[in-house]
C-alpha cells in the first residue's frame, strides 16, 4: 500500500511489524539487535498511537516483497553481506564496512560494551594503555564513544584522539586478545575478525558528538602536535551548518525524523542560507509557524543549542548509513 511508505517512519513501520509476528518471535527479532535499535524500537512501540488492520497489512505486505526481491535465502549470510555491499560500495569503500559488521557479529565480549552506560565503560577503560582505549573507542558507535572520551581524564583525550585518527588497523591477534580482555572482566566471548578500525573519519565522527567547549581544546592540542592532522581531522568533521549541502530530498527525509521543538532550538543563530534551506522544504504554513516561534523564543543556552543540533546530526547519519540521505563531508566529496 503507497500510504504506507509516506505515513509511517522505518521505526514505526518495524514495531508494526514485531507487534504482529507476536511476544515470542519478535524477543527473538530484538536479540540479534544492537542497544540502539533496542531503544528505538521499544520507545517507538510505546508511542505508536491506534493501529489499524490496513496499516498491519500494509507493512507485512511491504516486509514479504522486499523479502522475496533482496534476500539471498539459501546462501551463507556472511558471502551474501560481502557480494551485497561491494556491490553497492565498490570493493574500497566496503572493505572497513565488511569487516566492522563481521567483527560486531563475532565479537560478544567487545560487543558487550555497547550495552553499558557510557560511565562505567570509562571507569573500565581508564587504566588501560591509550592504545587500547583508542581501539575500543572506534569500536563503539560514534556517539557512544564521544560520551565516553569527555569522561576520561582531560589530560588523556587529545593523545587518544590522535591515537584513532592515525590508527590504520589491527591486527586479526590483537582483537583476539582485546576481546579476550574483554571477556574476562565482563563475560563470554567467541573471538573475533579481523577490522580496518580507526583513522582520520573515526576521530572526526567522534568530535562530532562532543561539545565544542571540550572538542576545540582537543584539536587545538592535536594542532600543536601535528597540524596537517588536525588539518585533515577537520576536513572531515561534519557540522550542522554542512546540511545546507544536503539536497531538498535528503532535508525532507531529514525533517520527517525531526521534532519541532528539535527543530526551534537547533537552528537559533544558523546563517540565514540554512534556514531558508529548511523553510523551503516544509510546508508553508510549517515554515510560516516555525519562523514565528523562532523569532518569539527567549534565548537559549548555547550548550542546549549545541545539544538539539548534535541530535539532528545523529539522526541525519543514521539515515545516511540507511542511503536515504547523503552527507557530504566537510572536506569536498566523500559521503558518510
């Protein structure tokens, strides 16, 4: 049903679709998910309002279509991931996906820390060597590792920065060994493979979620250290005022996603080019509400500013990282 596809979002249409398949299919559904498909599931689950049987239909229509056109059933999954993203990436650009997917299916003691709450990962981590801290850290989602770097000690996090930045990859051993670490002090492990981790687009992906009141003496650091790094760590950070460089299409996508008071706060004090940008892709009596609350809001705290413009970003690259929308990275033509 096409109304379906303009109604609802992925979130919404996925509960729809463990609510119907019943308890007990749907636990075993949310097993093989990570922390935060967990969360987004469940909270959209709760929110949904009431669920007609055209909108069930609707969805187990659509699931069984795209499960008959893009599946490989009968073939071993992980030579159906390769084929798949070369496919779609190029053999370059695939490779450090590959392997990171791989890696996050075979590694349960690394894979662990993605449930923990991002104070007791750096309470766990801050005795260790910054290699290892930097390693772990590029094995966590950006956001997740942003958390964690702010709460080691100040002394550490521009050398571990640099670290990541200049980390081009591990050895198939070391992560072993790194996982076996990992098993020890939490529980369980399967051992792992090998991953191209680290280099300049994970140290910029991380800065990404990290206030600018922590970040800017992070890369005034690193800059003193080796500016041509920073140089290039800087290329590849990708900042809100970047979405003006994101098509009408994607600025769509985007705001579909977008609450509006996400909305009102993020953009106080953006340049005039990318609010007119956003305005021209809602509808103009949405447009016309949103300028009216923009110029009668009192003023807000630059972190909280800061805040809502992360949460867009975030919610951007995760429909990046779903091709519904490109970013193009603040350096020129690379998309993340």
């Amino acid at each position: 049903m096409p109304e379906i596809k303009s109604t609802l979002t992925h979130a919404e249409r996925a509960s729809l679709l463990l609510l119907a398949v019943g308890q007990e299919r749907a636990a075993a559904v949310l097993k093989h998910m990570g922390p935060k498909e967990v969360q987004t599931i469940g909270g959209t689950m709760a929110q949904l309002g009431p669920i007609s049987s055209e909108m069930v239909d609707g969805v187990l229509e659509e699931f069984i279509i795209e499960i008959k056109n893009e599946t490989g059933l009968g073939m071993d999954s992980d030579e159906y991931i390769r084929n798949m993203l070369t496919n779609a990436l190029g053999a370059d650009k695939a490779g450090s996906i590959i392997d990171r997917i791989l890696l996050g299916a075979n590694s349960k003691g690394i894979e662990q820390l993605k449930w923990m709450d991002t104070r007791s990962i750096a309470d766990l981590i801050r005795l260790e060597h910054p290699q290892i801290i930097a390693i772990i850290l590029t094995l966590l989602d950006p956001d997740q590792a942003a958390d964690v770097l702010t709460l080691l000690p100040q002394g550490m996090r521009s050398d571990i920065l640099m670290r990541i930045a200049t980390l081009e990859g591990v050895q198939p051993a070391a992560l072993r060994e790194l996982d076996d670490i990992m098993e020890k002090q939490l529980t369980g492990s399967d051992g792992v493979k090998s991953s191209q981790i680290g280099g300049v687009d994970a140290a910029a992906n991380i800065l990404n979620f990290i206030e600018s009141s922590i970040s800017d003496p992070m890369m005034q650091d690193i800059n003193e250290n080796n500016a041509d790094l920073a140089q290039r760590i800087q290329d590849k950070m990708f900042v809100f005022g970047d979405l003006i460089n994101v098509d009408d299409r994607g600025i769509q996508t985007l705001l579909r996603e977008v609450s509006t008071d996400q909305l009102l706060l993020a953009l106080r004090g953006v340049d005039a080019a990318l609010r007119d940008k956003i305005f021209a892709n809602m509808s103009r009596r949405a447009a016309d509400m949103l300028r009216d609350d923009l110029e009668a809001a009192p003023p807000a705290r630059l972190s909280e500013v800061e805040a809502a413009q992360k949460d867009i970003l975030s919610i951007a690259k995760r429909l990046a990282d779903a091709g519904e929308l490109a970013l193009a990275g603040g350096g020129g033509d690379d998309f993340v």
